[in-house]
C-alpha cells in the first residue's frame, strides 16, 4: 500500500511518498515540484533549504518505506501534537482569529495525559473566551514542521467540527498574541484566505467549504 504525507514547511508542502509517480498522476500541481529520491537526512535537508527559497512550489521526496521517511523527518524535527477546531454558528459562519498578521482557526499543543480530542475543545474555549462549544466529528490532521525558541518542531494538529452560539461573547487571548476573534461568513472566506495559511485552508476544504 502507497504511504503518503504531506508536511507543511514555509507554507508550502513538503510530500513524502514511497510511489512519487502514482501522487504525481493524481495531484498535476506536484508535476513542477521538485523530487528527490531516498529518505536521507541530505535529501530532507535540500528539500527544506528550496522550500525558504522565493518561488519554490515544494517538493517530494520518494522513500522506500514510511517508516525510513518519518525516521529521518523526526530526526530533524521533533514531534509534537496538537488539537484545533473549525466552529460553526447558527448561520454556518466559522469562528476565526487573527494572530501575528495571519487569519487561523484556534488550537494549540496536546497537554501531558491529555486527550486529542480534549485538547482541541480546551484550547478552542481558551484562544475565544467561548464557553459553551458542543463538539463533533474529527475532520483530518495536518502536519508542518517550524523552529521555535530554539527546537526544531514537527506539530501534527488534529481538527475537528465544533458549534458554539454567536451570542456568546468572544475574547481572543491576549497572551497568545491573538488580537482578534471573529466569526467570519463562507462569502468571506476567500478574501480572509489571502492572509491565512494552506494547511487552514486545506482544513476548511475538507469541512466542506469552497476556498
């Protein structure tokens, strides 16, 4: 069976693969990213270095196995979880906030002994000021790696579909830097992406609205 994974790195996706031919004839896009074969730790770190450079689309790395490509990625990167949530109101609006000049959808890192699925609510209560949030079915995970206080992170956040009421007061939490809270409407939504994230709107495509 064919593994593939796509990894977010400078908002552009990193795949790995062990058939970079079959990805390629379902996805036409990755026909102009560049490909590499082997899961060295050489390769990965080529791949990453194209990724910051302007223009680059992204790049696919064929393996031998997944266990030979997540090996050489969580040697770079180390591993950490995380839980988000795509909040729907009455009026089928989503709740969003604004962080460090971005529009994103709320989550945060998996606290120890914690549940995903407990993580993804707490952290949607606290980023919002929500208090009443009712959830719902897991929509998909999404990975990407970043540098932060000095470590190297690979964070695989897990959303899932969440309700809440628009007459509950929102407060965005100050001290995550999040300057604002919003509920934002499906007719917005493509304007609000010129400023959000591609794995935020991969989310948002497989909750089923149009980006």
């Amino acid at each position: 069976m064919t593994f593939t994974q796509k990894i977010y790195y400078n908002n552009r996706p990193l795949i790995l693969t062990t058939d970079s031919r079959e990805f390629i004839k379902k996805h036409s896009e990755a026909k102009n990213y560049l490909a590499y074969t082997g899961a060295s730790l050489q390769n990965f770190r080529m791949a990453l270095a194209h990724l910051e450079e302007p223009g680059a689309l992204g790049v696919v790395i064929e393996g031998e196995n997944e266990l030979k490509l997540m090996e050489s990625i969580t040697t770079l990167y180390e591993p950490i979880d995380a839980g988000g949530g795509v909040v729907l109101n009455e009026k089928n609006e989503i709740l969003m906030i604004f962080r460090r000049g971005k529009w994103d959808l709320p989550k945060g890192k998996r606290d120890h002994g914690e549940t995903i699925d407990a993580c993804a609510l707490r952290e949607v209560k606290e980023e919002t000021g929500l208090i009443n949030v009712r959830m719902a079915e897991k929509i998909c995970d999404t990975y990407h790696v970043y540098s932060q206080f000095d470590q190297n992170l690979l964070k695989h956040t897990a959303w899932y579909s969440m309700y809440a009421s628009k007459t509950e007061k929102l407060s965005p939490q100050e001290e995550e830097n999040i300057m604002e809270a919003r509920w934002i409407s499906e007719e917005e939504l493509p304007a609000i992406m010129q400023k959000s994230f591609e794995a935020i709107k991969e989310v948002l495509g497989n909750a089923g609205f149009k980006i």
